[in-house]
C-alpha cells in the first residue's frame, strides 16, 4: 500500500534531506502536506534495495507525517497503540475497497452487479501489511520490542475484527486452507496416506 509518493527517496540511512508529499493532513485537521525528512545514520545503504525496504521506508515517513500535524504533534516516544488505531482510521479515507453495510443489498456477495453508496476503506490485507512494516521500522528507528505500539493487542484485536467484517461485507474468505501432510512410504514403496492426509479440507464459504 503505497501511501506517499516521492520524488528520489534516499536510503534509510542517509543524512540527505528529502521532501515528501503525503495524501492529507494529521489526525487534528492540519491541510500540511509536504515534509523535509532527514535520517540519523551517516552511512549510506545499497542503491539495490529491496521494494519492501523502500515500502517501509515510505511508510515510516508518512507514519512520523501523521504524528507531526496530529494536534497537539505527538511525540514517538508517547505514541501508543491507540495512537496507531487513530492512524489507521485516518488512512480509510484513502481506501480503494468497497465494504458494504450491514443493510447494503450487496452484503456478502464477492462481486456486486451494480454501484452502491457504500464508503471506501482500506483493505485487511493492505492494513495487515503496512503495521507489519511499521512494526519493524519502529525498532529499526530506536524504538524497544516492548514499548511497540504498532504489536500493541489494541491493534491485533482491531486487525482481527476489520478481517473478519469485510469478509463478511464482501463475501471474501481469508481462511488459509491447511496443506495435506504428504504420504508415508512402506516398506513395499507404496505410497500409504494417513488418515489426516485422507480428509479432504473444505475452504470456508
């Protein structure tokens, strides 16, 4: 979920200041929407970085944006992990994905046959994605494994319950389906399935 754009991103880093524009003000309001972001490391990365690396990057920048116009500007080492569910409800204006209402007619069906007024989110999977990134560069950045806000249980509980509602809402199912153990062989080289191995899984509807 690419949720700033920029103009030659530099590596995490680097001491070179770089402008970034973001798609909207904090969480009090603020129209801000260019920030100088500069690094505290000197050293400078390998210019192959990864696409995730660059993502991360892209996302802790607009994470530390958000923080800068919240009013009053929250500093990072108050932010906590109901600070990270204001956040994630800030980017839903941003979404791309249909979730339908409850009283929506298109409740449940994977692929509605017509337009309805039903609002824009941002998908599970998209948000599941971005706190795994966070998460990561939050510690990357200083911040201790047991002070992060983005592992915080307020944010499992939330990703669960945005899972399992826009399942519902959309009639998606994000069940993994369990792999069949492979089957054992005897002494003769026949192939001799286990009884789990037996059992056909089914994919909930």
């Amino acid at each position: 979920m690419d949720l700033v754009s920029e103009s030659s991103p530099p590596p995490l880093n680097s001491k070179t200041p770089t402008t970034t524009t973001v798609n909207g003000g904090g969480g009090g309001g603020s129209n801000s929407s260019v920030v100088t972001v500069s690094s505290s490391s000197s050293s400078s990365s390998s210019p192959s970085s990864s696409r995730y690396e660059n993502q991360k990057r892209r996302d802790w920048n607009t994470f530390c944006q958000y923080l800068r116009n919240h009013r009053p500007p929250l500093a990072l080492n108050l932010c906590s992990g109901a600070h990270v569910l204001e956040f994630l409800h800030y980017l839903d204006q941003f979404g791309k994905t249909r979730v339908h209402n409850h009283n929506c007619p298109f409740f449940g069906l994977p692929n509605p046959p017509a337009p309805c007024p039903c609002p824009l989110r941002q998908a599970w999977g998209s948000l599941d994605a971005l706190i795994g990134r966070l998460r990561a560069a939050y510690e990357e950045n200083g911040g201790r494994p047991e002070s992060n806000p983005f592992g915080a249980r307020a944010v499992r509980i939330y990703l669960r319950d945005v899972r399992d509602f826009q399942a519902k809402a959309r009639g998606v199912s994000y069940e993994k389906k369990r792999k069949r153990p492979k089957p054992k062989i005897n002494n003769n080289g026949a192939a001799t399935a286990t009884a789990a191995g037996a059992a056909t899984t089914t994919a909930s509807s």
